[in-house]
C-alpha cells in the first residue's frame, strides 16, 4: 500500500481501527473528525488530524489541494439508527449532505478512488435471513435511508465519469469486539452497541443491560445479527482500497462473517467471558430492528480476497470486555501504535 489517504470520521470506532491498518501498510494518513462521536486520543500520532466537520466550507478542498490527497474512505456519518427517527434532519445533512458536498470535492480535484462505509441497514427487514447484495433495498429508518442515497449518489457518479471515479462500498453489519492487540476499542459511550453495553454491565459501569424485544420471530425471539470483528471491518476497508489502486471497478459489497446470534446468545457469551451474572430488562421493541439480518459474503470474500479472521462471538465478546476493563481504570488513555 502506498499514497495519501484522507479518512473522513477517522476518529471513530471503525475509522481509528482502519487509520491503524493505513499507517502501518506504509499509506500517509490524514484525518478529518469533528469529534462529535470522535475520540481524538484513537487517532495514531503517525496519521496527520485535522478537527473539522465534513461541511466546513473550503475545508475538505484545502486538505485535498495541500496534501495531494489520492484517495478517499468516508466514515464521517450520524450512524444510531433509532436516533434518527428523532433527529432525520441531521441524519440527512451529515449523511447526504455531507456526503455529497465530500464526492463533489473528489471530483472536481480528480480524487478518484473512494471507499465508503455503508451500511446493513439498507436492506431493512429482508425476506429472508441472509441477505445478498442484491437483495431488495427498503430501509425503515431514517439512517438506512440516508445510507442508501449515498450509495446511489456514488453509482451515479461512477457512471457519469465513465469508469474514471471508482468506488467500493462496504455494507457493514454489527461492528463488535477491540483491537486483538488492546490498544484500540470504542472510546465513547454507545448503548446502541449491544456487545459494549452487555460488557459495561458485566464489569458493573452500568446498573442493568436493556433488550428490546423477546416477540420477534426468531428462535429465541429476540433479534439476530451478523456480528463481525472490527479488526476484520478495518481490513476489508483497506483492502477494498487495495483493490481500487490495482484497478478494480466500482462495487457494492457486505461486510460480515455469514452467520447469526441472537441477542439473548450475545448476552450469554459476555456472561461466560465475564463470570458476571448481571441483570437484564426487557423492553418495549424499537423501531426500525429488523427481527433478523445476516449477510451473504460470497462477494466480498471473492472480490478482495478477505475473510474474517476473528470471526467466533466468544473472541469478540472477550476482545470487547477488556476493552471494557482497560477503559474503565484508565479513561484517559493515550494512544500509542
């Protein structure tokens, strides 16, 4: 790997995860977070940061024209689904908005390689449980939605240039677990994340883990899920650059292992990880949880190469726990690759 690579959101869980990998494939990395979710202590001193929204007008063009920027992978996005139920109006300007304001600077400054974090959410409640990327495409949230004209923005893009601008767009599932070396993990408090919630309440920073839902039609009723590794998230991203850089045209790919857990599995998994026998509440269900959502792979695995290699529960489960543990005795960490 080589060039300069701007990563948008790179401050995030995912994003800080892949500005790791970028570093040390020999890529030079700059990052642009307004650290809203952001942690600015994730961010490898090894990447160049630079704090500021993707909106900020002449922002992204001046990193681009000062840097020599030859690629870009987008994270930058509002990204808690039943938030956006509450809050549509800042799902579509950071996501739609911002997304397109970002394609058109790449664009007009001949930026042409592009990798963007989507989103499972795109499917919504599918027919059936495992899903392939060309399955129908129906979100039921707001954040789906917002996901998916992204996507469409870069089809239409791609084809207006003729093959010139290539995108790859990764369609993540359920993003769990910590760097298997422990120095990186999600920073900052996200009760939507299950596994992060499930392991907070077994190390007792949280008074009682919340489900929503035991009447969904699944084994066990509550909602299953296609949970991947973020270790295994960060390297498909860089490989789908990989690809770009060797001249592989614009797709749509899942990002996940190929198989489901339950929510009442997850809990399970983080007890036995754990020995804690922390309490559970069940709660009304919310909107816009499809009952089940698993991804087919085949795709992903043929185009880039890429197989998930921390792909067992128990790993993410554990990995995530002494996240969890590290996090909590030291909540000022620093960041050291």
């Amino acid at each position: 790997m080589n060039g300069r690579i701007l990563v948008t959101g790179g401050a995030g869980y995912i994003g800080s995860h892949t500005v790791l990998n970028l570093v040390r494939s020999g890529c030079e990395v700059f990052v642009l977070d307004n650290l809203q979710s952001g942690c600015r202590r994730a961010v490898s001193r090894e990447a160049s940061f630079h704090r500021m929204d993707i909106l900020r007008r002449g922002g992204v063009p001046t990193l681009i024209r000062r840097y020599g920027i030859d690629a870009v992978i987008h994270f930058a996005a509002r990204t808690v689904a039943p938030e956006s139920f509450a809050e549509p109006a800042e799902y579509y300007r950071t996501n739609v908005l911002g997304s397109r304001r970002l394609l058109q600077h790449c664009i007009e400054h001949g930026v042409n390689r592009f990798v963007f974090s989507s989103s499972a959410a795109v499917y919504g409640i599918p027919r059936h449980r495992t899903v392939g990327e060309d399955g129908p495409l129906a979100p039921i949230s707001p954040y789906g939605r917002t996901k998916l004209t992204a996507e469409r923005m870069l089809r239409d893009l791609a084809a207006a240039s003729g093959g010139k601008f290539r995108f790859v767009a990764l369609r993540c599932f359920n993003v769990a677990g910590a760097h298997m070396g422990g120095m990186l993990g999600q920073a900052t408090s996200h009760p939507a994340h299950l596994v992060k919630a499930a392991c907070q309440a077994a190390l007792g920073l949280r008074p009682e883990l919340s489900i929503f839902g035991d009447g969904h039609p699944t084994p066990d009723g509550t909602c299953i899920r296609d949970y991947i590794h973020v270790d295994d998230v960060a390297d498909a991203h860089l490989r789908a650059l990989q690809y770009l850089q060797a001249g592989g045209d614009s797709a749509v790919l899942n990002c996940g292992c190929g198989r489901g857990y339950s929510v009442r599995e997850v809990i399970e998994c983080v007890k036995s990880a754990s020995g804690s026998a922390f309490p559970v509440v069940t709660r009304a269900p919310r909107r816009g949880d499809p009952p089940a959502l698993v991804a087919d792979t085949d795709r992903v695995r043929r185009l880039l190469g890429w197989s998930p290699r921390f792909d067992d529960l128990a790993t993410m489960c554990r990995s995530s726990l002494e996240w969890e543990r590290k996090l909590s005795e030291r909540p000022t960490f620093a960041f050291s690759p």
